[in-house]
C-alpha cells in the first residue's frame, strides 16, 4: 500500500525534513520525491509506502495536517486507492 502526500506554501529551511521525520515516526517509506521551489514557493509530492505503517493512515494521514497547520503550510495524504480512483478514464 502507498500514499501520496503533497506540500504546498511559502519556502522555508526544513519542511523536507519535517514531512520526512513525520514520515519516519509512522514507518512510512519513503519511494520517490519531487519538490521545486518557484520563487518564494514551495511545492513537493511524495510518494511513500505505508505497508508497514505504525498507527493507522487516518493517524499518519492527521499527523500530517498538524504538521501543516504549524508549519502554515497546505499538506495533503492521499491513500493510492483514492487517488487512482480518482484519476481512472
């Protein structure tokens, strides 16, 4: 099983780091990343394993609001099944 998670906002030192220690508390692996700053934004996705997730994805998925909310940043968990269900022709 995987998630996508995205981060969008203002630029800062850290917030790949902290996504990726909130990721680590949750033994949620990362597979692939994809971040670019234009100008003083910030924009990254990932894509993680949650295979082996300590908690459940509605904790992980929580975990990661929060971490939006201090950081004043937008930060969104998708589970792979909404996502592709989303995006099916």
């Amino acid at each position: 099983m995987r998630a996508i998670i995205s981060v969008t906002g203002k630029d800062g030192v850290g917030i790949i780091a902290a996504v990726s220690n909130v990721c680590a508390q949750f033994n949620a692996n990362i597979q692939d990343v994809s971040q670019t700053v234009m100008q003083e934004y910030f924009a990254m996705i990932m894509l993680v394993d949650i295979s082996d997730l300590k908690g459940t994805f509605f904790e992980f998925s929580d975990a990661m609001k929060k971490l939006g909310e201090e950081k004043a940043l937008d930060v969104h968990t998708m589970h792979e099944d909404v996502f592709n269900a989303m995006h099916r022709v």
